[in-house]
C-alpha cells in the first residue's frame, strides 16, 4: 500500500490501463503492445519513464506469450532480422535525442492506419516473395531503428510477415523472438539510464494488469483461424496507428 499511496490515483489508472490494453494487444496478435500502451501511459507518465516501462513490460510479456510458439521457431528464418536489428537497435537509440519523436510518431501513425485499413477491406494482400534473405535483413534493421527511438520494433516485421504471407504460428514465432532480442538490446543501451527507483515501482505495480490482459489475448488468439487472424492483426495495426495519431 505504500507504494500506491505514492502515486495519484489517476497515474495508477493510466498505468494499469495501458499495461492490460497492451497486453491483450501482444497476447492475441504478438505485437502492438509499445504502440497500445505508450499511447495510453503518455498521458500521465515522462516519456523516458513511458519508453522504459514499454521496453522491460513488454519483454516480460513476450517470455510468456511467445512460449506456445517456441517450437514453431525457426533460428534459419529468424537468424535475418536478428542481424538487422543487432545493427538498427544502437542507431535508433543513437538519434534518439536528434530525432523529433512527435513527428515520428505522426508519421508510424499514419503509415499504420492506411496499411490497416487497407488490409482489412482488401480480399488478399499481395504476396511478397523476392528480396529473401536480404529482405529481411532489411526490414530487421528499419525495425530496429524504430524500436532504438521508441519501442516500436515489431510494426515493420510483422507487417513484413503478412505481406509474406507465412501462417499465424509462423509469423508470430519469427516477429515476438525479434521484438524480445529488440527489446532485450534497447534496455542494456538505455534502460539504465531511463529505469530509476520510480520505474521500478510502476513496473511491480503494472504486473497484475499485465497477467490479465496476456491471458485475455491468448485467449481470443487461440479462437482465431488463419482469416481472422489476419483481420485481426490488420485492425491491431489500424487501431495503433490511430493511437499514435491521437
């Protein structure tokens, strides 16, 4: 109690508001959970708090969600992206004082929110299969860059993953393994730094939040087919983009 005693009630809410929105967002599509959550916790928290709060949150719940899938991982299929972000990860956390974030995020917005809409009403989304590997190394690196700046490592890639047109244990066995390398780079480079005495306790507090939205994601995830998946991983990604609009 005396650590809820030191925060408003209205920061407790933000809090645990953006920590169970973002979990049912990873829990059933396997990303979006910076996107849903930072957009919620901005509104009450530092932006240095709200970025490490993402990162360490989101880690922790890409452990628990990604390990239905740990035997769909392929390490040849992941090992790409993996390199890509190894490179993207310490330049986007580079630029990230030159940058002009708010921008950025109009700009992710915006992107998301026409591929989303897009998605959703398009029959079949075109399938993409020149590029191999190189491609992926590709869209690794941009992700993360994207992920060094704000936590956003797993818009690109999972995208990637649909315009792939890999199955929905596939994808999300190649896109939550990165996001959680990302993650896992951003928080030796930053987290230190951003993470203090304060940030550990909204991180304790946000955990109950965290456990019932991953377990109300997985579930709505484990009732989707392979359709609905893609219905609904493009209205996650057009929901998010709308978020960051706001």
């Amino acid at each position: 109690m005396t650590a809820l005693a030191g925060f408003p009630l209205s920061t407790l809410t933000y809090l645990w508001a953006g920590a169970f929105v973002g979990a049912v967002a990873s829990g059933g599509a396997g990303f979006a959970f910076a996107l849903a959550a930072s957009s919620i916790w901005l509104h009450a928290l530092e932006p240095a708090q709200t970025t490490a709060l993402t990162v360490t949150c989101g880690t922790l719940l890409q452990f628990v969600t990604i390990w239905p899938f740990r035997k769909e991982v392929d390490r040849g299929r992941l090992a790409p992206f993996i390199a890509g972000a190894v490179i993207g990860v310490p330049i986007g956390v580079a630029v990230l004082s030159s940058v002009d974030v708010p921008k950025l995020r109009i700009a992710i917005g915006v992107g998301l929110a026409i591929y989303g809409a897009y998605a959703l009403i398009a029959p079949n989304l075109p399938r993409v299969t020149g590029g191999g590997r190189k491609a992926d190394v590709a869209v690794g690196f941009a992700g993360g860059v994207l992920g060094g700046i704000g936590g956003y490592s797993g818009v690109l890639p999972t995208i990637w993953s649909q315009l792939r047109g890999w199955p929905k244990a596939t994808a999300r066995a190649v896109y939550q393994p990165y996001i959680l390398f990302a993650n896992f780079l951003t928080i030796a480079l930053i987290g230190a730094v951003a993470f203090d005495s304060r940030g550990v306790w909204l991180f304790l507090l946000a955990l109950p939040a965290l456990a019932l939205g991953g377990w109300a994601g997985l579930s709505i995830f484990s009732r989707l087919d392979e359709r609905l998946f893609r219905r609904f991983l493009a209205g996650m990604l057009l929901v998010s983009g709308v978020t960051l609009l706001i």
